[in-house]
C-alpha cells in the first residue's frame, strides 16, 4: 500500500514538472515573440532608406527615432526573423495601382537597401520612383537569399536590370510596368532554376527572339505572364519539335500562362498550345487578333484547364463543343468578341460535364441572339453569369423546375428583353446581384425581387416598369446595399416618410423616379452612403440640414435638375471625401460656399450663385468645373490655374470681368474652355497656347480685343471649335489659322477683322468630312465603378456649342459633331471669296454677311452639296449667281440680299422655294421668286388654238377619270361599310372585341397624351 502511494506520489509530481516544462516553453514562446527586436544596425539602414523617399501621404509614419517607434520590427512594411531580429521582408506596396486616390511613395532607391543582408521579401511594387534613371547597379548588388521580388508599377526606367539572374534563390520575380528600356536578351534568365512565378508584362520584348526558348529551360516554373510584350507569331518557335527534347521540363511544370494584349494570330498559337498546354490549368490569351473560331479539337487537348479568357479577340460564331468536356472548367470568359447564334446553342455546346463545374461564364458585349431559357438552369454549380450587351431577346423565362441554388451574380443589361419578370426566386433563389439596366421590362418589379432575401445589389434602371414599389417590396431585403432604380420614367417611388428601411445602402441611384415634390425622408436613416443620386426628380424646397450628416464615406452626390433653393453651407468639412458634386440645374444662391479640397467634379452650373469665384482656391484635384449661368462677378482668380489635371472650365453666362490670368497656362490637360457671354477683357494671353490638348474655345460676347493670335493655329493642334464672336478684334486672320485641321466649327463673326479670307482656308481637312455621330468624341473626365458596369462607370462632358442662323440662337450638344461652320460675319474683310472654299465639301453652313466683300461667287459653289445655310448678303458681290447653286439639293435659309448681282436666278425647285426678300436690293438681278422678270422672257398668249385644243382634250380625259374614280371610291366605301358594320350587328362575340379596342385605343392615347404632357411641363420648368 505504501509502495503504491509512494508510486502515486511520484507520478504526480512528474505531471508537475511535465505541466511547468509546458508553461515554461508555452511562455517563452510568447513572450518571446514579444520581445523580438531588430538589430541597431538595420533600423539605421532603414531610416536611410526613409530618407531617400519623398512620402507625401504619411505611409511611413511608423518609421522613426521617438521612444515609441524605435522598435522597427513593429515598423510598416517591416517583418523581422523570429529567432534572429534581422529584417527578412520589406513590403513597400503602399497603395493601391489601379486607384484614382493613388498615393505613391517617390524619391528613390537608397544604396542602403543593399545590405539588408538577411532580406528575403522586398515589395516595392505601385509606387514612382521615376526620378532612379537606372536600378541595373541596385539590382546587381542586393544579396542572393532573396526569394521574393516585385518591382512592378513603380516606374523605373533605364537598362533592363538583366543582372535579376545573379539572384539564384529567386522563386517569385515580377518587373512588369514598368519604363525599361528595350529587352534584347533574356536568355541569361535560364539560370533562375527556382523561379515559379515570372512576370514581365508592359517591357517591350520585340528584340528579343529566344523568349519561349529560355522560358522552357527553367524547370520549376508555374507562371509565365507575358502580357502587353509586344509579341506576335514571329516570336514563337518556328519548330517545335525542341518541345520533344527530355531536358525540356517547362511543359510539365507549367500551370498559369498569360499571354494577352499581344499580337498572336490563331494560326500558330493554338499549335503551340496544343504542344505544351496539356497541364495548363490558366489560360488567358484576351487580346490578341485570334479571328474566326476556336479550333474543334481544343477541349480534348488542354483537359486540364480550370480558367480560360479569351476576352478582346475578335472570336467568331460560338464555341466549339469539345469545350464542353473540360470537366475541370470552372471559368470561361468571352467577352467582347464577335460571337453569334442563338445564345441557348451557345450553352448548349457546354452540356458535358463542363456544365457540372463551371463557376463563371462571362460574355459580355457580343452579338448572341435568342432567348434567355430556362436551359441555363442545367449549369448546377454556375455561381456568375454575365451575359450583358448582347441581342437577347423575348421574356423572362417563367420558372424552373430545375433552379440554380447557387447562382449569386446574374446580368443580363443591355439587352432587348422585354415583358414582365417573374419572381425570380423560384429559378435563382440565392442572387446577391441582379443587373438588368437597359432593356424593355414592363410592370411593376416588386413582386420579381421582393423574395430574394440574400440580394444585396439591384440594378434594373433604364427600362419601362412601371407601378408604385413600396416599402413592404423592400422590406424583406435586409442585406441590400446597393440600389439602381434609375429612368424609369412610369415607376413611381412611394416610400412613407418615417419607414426605417432594414437595410443600409452605400449606393442609391433614383435619377428620374417621380421622387418629389417633397425629399425622401426615409434616406436619412442611411449611413453608408458613397454613392447617392436622385437628380431630375422635381424635388423643391431647401436641401435638409441632415443631408449633409449622411456619411463621411460619401464620394459621389448628385441632386441636379430639381427645384432645390436657398443657401448652401460650407461643405469643406461636412463632405470631405466627396469626389463628385452636381447640384446644376437648380435655384440655389448666395455665394459658393468653401468645398472639398479633393473635389475632383464640380457642377453648379444653371443657378443663381453670386460673388466672387475666391472659395474654389483650394480645389487643387479638380478635373471637370461647371459654374456657367449663374450671377458670378469679379476676376477668374489666379489660383485657379493650379488644376494641373483640370480638363473641362466652364464658366460662361456669368458677370466675370478683367483679363484671363496668364498662368492659364499651366493647365496642360485642358480640353474645353468655355468663357462665353462675360465682360472680360484685354488680350488672349500667350501661355494659352501650352494648353495644346484645348478641342473648344468659346470665348463669344466678351470684351476681348487685339489681334487674332497666330499660335493659335501654330499651337493648338487639336482645336475643334473656335469661337470668338461679338468681342473687339481687329487686324487680319493670321494665316497660321489655317493649321486648324480638325476644325469644325470656326465662328469670328461680329468684329473688326480686315483683309482678305486666306486661300488655304482649304486646309481645314475636318471640313471635307461628313459628321458622324457614332464617332462622336465625348471627353471622359471622371470614372468609378457603376454597379451596373463599367459603361456607366464613366461620365462624360458633352459640350454645348452655340450657332446663331438668321438671327436666332441654336445649342448643339452631341450633335455638335454633325456640324461644319464658317461664319465671318460682320467685320470689314475686303477681296474676293476664295474659290478653294469650295473644296470643303461637307461645309453645313457658310456666313460672309455684313462684309466688304467682292467680286463674284465662285462658280463651284454648287460642289458645297451638304449645305444647308448660306448668307451673303450686305456686301458688294457682283456678277451672275452661278448656275451650279442649283445643285444645293439640302439648301433651306439662303441670303443674297444687297449685293450687286445681275442677271437671271438660275431655276431650280430650290432657289424658286425661297422668299423674295432674300435677293433683294440687287436692282439688276431678275426671275422668280422676285417679280422682276427677265428680258426674254415668254408670256403666256391667249391666241394659240392648237395648245388650247390639246389642254382642252386634257382636261375632259381628266374630268372622265374623276367621274369614275369618285363612283368606284363611293362603291366601295358602301361596300367595305357594311361588310364590317353587318358584322359587328350580327355577331355578338366580334362586336364585343371591337368596341374593347376602340377602348384600349382610346386609354393608350389618353395615357401618351398625358406623359408626354408632363415631359413637356418638366422641361419648361426646368
């Protein structure tokens, strides 16, 4: 017994000591992580590196010698060795490349960085470091542990740092982006036998022919991403039968290969392929010019792949059915390609055993036709289905006995659906996003998403549903984020003020969904808002104090086109992350108030905004600024021009005076400068013409004088449409203007120009070429991501061009690219009118009225065929109005008034059509339409029996025909009467039928009426 407890005894106290030895290791591992401290050496090497950087935005804050930051292991970007302190991995990758918020690190690359002896990881991708002309040297001299490399994004430039290859231990290596110069010999890269992943997308590697040669020696590669190299079928191998040779090992290893934004052309690459893509599991080849259809045999070669794009590739037909038996295919995308058929044969090429594993198909921007049927449902494990901006056509299939239970993301924008949706959970009962902006739905939508409980994005604008949603409709989709209900102008959003909703949206777009006339009340309970539009809704009344509370993450507001008033507050602090502010199209006033210093879009135009432009000094990120027709006074600020990324400055219809600031010219971006309608002054300053990206300059019914400056036309290449009317320039039109080739529009009318119009006028090439509004320029000044993809992502400035025709004042917007003018109206020019004007064939308009000019008019005028407005008048022309004017087919306002014209007008329905007027105070000029007639001319002679005696006969077969046309026509109207009048007396159910139409008609009529009424009302309101 003792022996036993002494045993028990024993036992338990080597527990003990076995717990302790636990505690003690347990301990000594967590606090000896805590305890890990970088060595002093690296942190000084570190804070020289900090040193060479310009950080402007903080990154590195963390970096420094105060006593809370001297342990650098704790530093951003800085990972230590658990056991040694030294610093294994420095991680500089500080923002995101693809943001417009792009905040670098600049500077450059500290000699320092090099003797980091124990460095394994170094990061230094997405930033700029333009100002390191070469990091050749740098490269060649870090140290060869290193296993991990990114220098992507981050503009470096110089030599190719070909000395990459010394760094034998290298795995992950990535240089794309970059500005190196060009690549001539990579062969070197064979020595890396470790590297996995190799990325040299954006270098330029048309030099170097032995790209796939070397690639094919390293025998643990995984990836190989070639994009944007410059490559093309040259570059591939012209035999390949070095892919048979047992030392090659890179077709077995490799299992991610992008190949996009090439030039390969589907004659060699898929043979290729075919070689060396049997354990290709990635495959992207989108954009390159492949043309025509995949080949058949495709699927049974590369079984193994998992991921495919062939996006951008001008792909043809449909897709073979071999593709439909990669049973590991969980990706295909095809977007934006020529692809055509019937959208069910597509999938129906798919219904091996792909359409058990495919996760996404993507086919956006194609020509697919057919109907959207219920055969998707057969793809049980589709979880993205993108079938956007295509031809499908038809309903909505019903339901489905056979429901995709995982299908989250379904679009099916852009299309020519139309009819009612279903409801919608009975086929896709688990969508998180449903996209069907831009087709022809009808009915009310409510009942089709009420039940899909797990949506969280909805975006079904710009279509014809109609109804009163509700807030019971939306009430039972609590995870709803994202909401696009906007241009459907018959759905009427009718929300009780004091509804809480159960969701919290951070995108609201209501643009034209009859909101007002009072503002949603509902919206204040929403917190999260980075998205919020409601324009053109005839919302009236203040704007609610607590809008401005919303949410500190709002990016983009737009209230235009209501019938806001009152004052704004000062919004600098209220809305500090606000990118993007539209409140045009109002009737708010007082002075602008102080705003968001990284506003990027402003648009406050169609107001009543008055004082001085002093509180928009700060803005220093702006692109696009609108503050046209509003009461503004006082001088354009020079503080303005520090917009360097300003490409759109509109302040036209204001009271702005003094001289346009001469450091405008440091707005290189500028596109569009509208000044229009001020009383400015002075002379156009010289550093205008730096800006050689302008397209429209409007500077019309100011105060501007001086002479026409030549660097206008030596400088400014780009130049659409000039306009300088009604202001006080004098001197002759500098010959340089006829540099202007992409001139569309050139107004110098109402001035005190002189001298003669230059003969190379000719040489304004955009005038020999019809407008075309499919290739009509927009400028793109702000982009974001649009729920409803990327083509609403972009907004876009369409200019409104002023031309004044017989007095009267048209605005063009888009179609301002239809247009050719050339109005040199009312000013002193003398000579004659260059017969070369003639050679600018598409020339819609041409004034030269109020002039001095002579001589006569060219007598090609009749060549000018698009002509659709010609003035001459008041000037001192002479001579006879060519006969070829007859051929100005499209003519309809023509002036020759006041001239010395003499002789006949020439005859043609044209001329003959307009008023006489338009040809008086020629005392010499004579035939229709003025009563003058001229010598020679016959009158008709009462005395000529033979041509009475035939009009005679004429006119009694004319009589004989009535006669019998209007006693058929009255036979058959009795005829035609009864038939459909008996009918409907003597058969009940066609009667019924009638009379339901006659109904329907009326209500359609009576609806149409009505909205179009209310548009009508909408538009003069506004």
């Amino acid at each position: 017994m003792i022996e036993k407890s002494a045993t028990m005894n024993a036992l338990c106290v080597l527990q003990f000591f076995l717990l302790l030895l636990l505690l003690l290791i347990r301990c000594n591992s967590v606090f000896g992580e805590v305890e890990i401290k970088c060595t002093e050496r690296e942190r000084r090497l570190l804070l020289k590196i900090k040193d060479e950087f310009i950080d402007d935005y903080g990154h590195l804050s963390s970096w420094g010698n105060e006593d809370n930051k001297r342990e650098c292991c704790k530093w951003r970007g800085i990972r230590c060795d658990k056991q040694t302190g030294h610093v294994n991995l420095l991680n500089l990758h500080v923002t995101d490349c693809s943001n417009i918020n792009y905040m670098p690190l600049r500077g450059k690359i500290s000699s320092s960085l090099i003797q980091l002896n124990y460095l394994k990881v170094l990061d230094l991708k997405c930033n700029d470091f333009s100002d390191q002309l070469d990091i050749s040297d740098f490269i060649g001299s870090l140290k060869g542990n290193l296993s991990y490399l990114d220098l992507s994004f981050s503009h470096f430039g110089g030599r190719f740092p070909s000395q990459v290859v010394n760094l034998s231990t290298l795995q992950y290596l990535d240089l794309s982006y970059n500005n190196f110069l060009n690549v001539r010999d990579i062969e070197s890269f064979s020595r890396l036998s470790s590297l996995e992943h190799l990325d040299l997308s954006g270098n330029n590697l048309t030099a170097s022919n032995d790209s796939f040669y070397v690639v094919n020696k390293l025998p643990s590669l995984k990836t190989l991403i070639l994009s944007s190299c410059g490559l093309e079928d040259v570059h591939l191998p012209s035999s390949l039968s070095y892919l048979n040779n047992s030392s090659s090992s890179f077709s077995s290893s490799l299992e991610n290969l992008d190949l996009s934004a090439n030039d390969f052309s589907a004659s060699l690459i898929y043979k290729w392929l075919f070689k060396i893509g049997k354990n290709l599991m990635v495959l992207n080849l989108s954009a390159n010019p492949l043309q025509g259809s995949i080949p058949d045999e495709f699927g049974d070669v590369m079984f193994s792949l998992e991921h495919l794009k062939l996006e951008f590739s001008e792909l043809r037909d449909g897709i073979p059915k071999s593709v439909g038996n990669l049973c590991e295919l969980r990706t295909l995308r095809m977007d934006y390609n020529n692809l055509s058929g019937k959208f069910e044969e597509f999938i129906g090429n798919l219904s091996g055993c792909s359409q058990n594993s495919l996760e996404v198909l993507s086919l956006l921007g194609n020509q697919l036709s057919g109907t959207f049927s219920d055969n998707i449902t057969r793809f049980s494990s589709l979880k993205e289905l993108y079938v956007a901006r295509n031809q499908l056509n038809g309903t909505f299939f019903e339901t489905s006995s056979a429901p995709i239970s995982i299908l989250n993301i379904l679009d099916l924008s852009k299309n020519l659906l139309e009819g009612s949706l279903p409801n919608l959970s009975s086929s896709f009962p688990s969508l998180t996003e449903l996209y069907l902006v831009g087709n022809q739905f009808t009915g009310n939508p409510a009942n089709s998403f009420s039940h899909l409980f797990n949506l969280e994005k909805l975006a079904i604008g710009n279509n014809s549903f109609e109804g009163t949603p509700t807030e019971a409709s939306l009430s039972k989709l609590s995870g709803l984020k994202q909401l696009y209900l906007s241009s459907n102008s018959q759905l009427y959003l009718r929300i009780s003020s004091d509804w809480i909703p159960p969701f919290q949206l951070d995108w609201l777009h209501l643009e034209s969904c009859n909101l007002g006339p009072k503002f949603p009340n509902w919206i204040k309970t929403q917190r999260n808002f980075s998205f919020f539009d409601i324009s053109n809704n005839e919302i009236s009344g203040t704007i609610p104090t607590w809008l401005w509370d919303l949410s500190p993450k709002v990016t983009f507001l737009d209230l235009s086109h209501n019938q806001f008033s009152g004052k704004l507050p000062d919004l600098l602090t209220l809305l500090y992350g606000c990118r993007k502010i539209d409140f045009g199209f109002n009737n708010l006033e007082g002075p602008l108030p102080l705003l968001p210093s990284n506003l990027t879009y402003l648009n406050l135009s169609k107001n009543r905004f008055s004082g001085s432009l002093q509180n928009i000094c700060k803005m220093v990120a702006l692109m696009f600024l609108d503050l046209s027709d509003n009461m503004l006074s006082g001088e354009i600020p020079s503080c303005q021009m520090q917009y360097h990324g300003l490409s759109i400055l509109n302040l036209a219809n204001n009271n702005l005076s003094g001289k346009i600031p001469s450091s405008i010219g440091t707005l290189s971006k500028l596109e569009l400068l509208d000044l229009r309608n001020n009383s400015l002054s002075g002379e156009l300053p010289s550093s205008l013409k730096r800006c050689k990206l302008l397209e429209l300059i409007d500077f019309g019914d100011n105060k501007f004088s001086g002479e026409i400056p030549s660097w206008i036309g030596e400088s400014l290449c780009h130049l659409s449409f000039l306009i300088l009317r009604s202001n006080e320039f004098y001197g002759e039109i500098p010959i340089q203007m006829c540099q202007l080739s992409k001139i569309k529009i050139l107004d110098l009318s109402i001035n005190n120009i002189s001298g003669i119009i230059p003969e190379c006028i000719n040489n304004f090439s955009m005038m020999h070429q019809k407008g075309n509004l499919t290739t009509a320029h927009s400028i793109s000044y702000f982009s974001f991501s649009h729920p409803a993809g990327s083509d609403f992502g972009n907004l876009y400035y369409d200019a409104r061009v002023l031309v004044f025709k017989e007095g009267r004042r048209y605005e063009y917007g888009r179609s301002r690219e239809l247009l050719r003018i050339i109005d040199l109206s009312e000013n002193k020019l003398t000579g004659d009118i260059p017969s070369q004007l003639t050679n600018l064939s598409a020339l819609v308009a041409l004034n030269l009225s109020r002039n001095s000019l002579n001589g006569n008019i060219p007598p090609k005028i009749g060549l000018l065929k698009e002509l659709l407005s010609l003035d001459l008048s008041r000037n001192h022309l002479s001579g006879d109005i060519p006969s070829s004017m007859a051929d100005l087919t499209f003519l309809n306002c023509l002036d020759l008034s006041y001239n010395k014209f003499s002789g006949k007008i020439p005859s043609s329905t044209q001329l003959q059509s307009f008023n006489a007027s338009q040809f008086i105070g020629n005392p010499l000029l004579c035939g229709l339409p003025l009563l003058q007639k001229c010598p020679g001319d016959k009158s008709s002679d009462p005395s000529q029996p033979t041509k009475n005696a035939s009009a005679d006969t004429v006119q009694e077969d004319e009589d004989e025909f009535e006669k019998w046309f209007y006693t058929g026509m009255g036979i058959g109207f009795a005829v035609g009467f009864w038939v459909i009048c008996g009918s409907l007396i003597l058969k009940r159910s066609w009667r019924h039928a009638y009379f339901l139409l006659m109904i329907n008609i009326k209500d359609w009529v009576y609806v149409m009426i009505a909205v179009h009424w209310a548009r009508l009302q909408r538009r003069f309101r506004s």
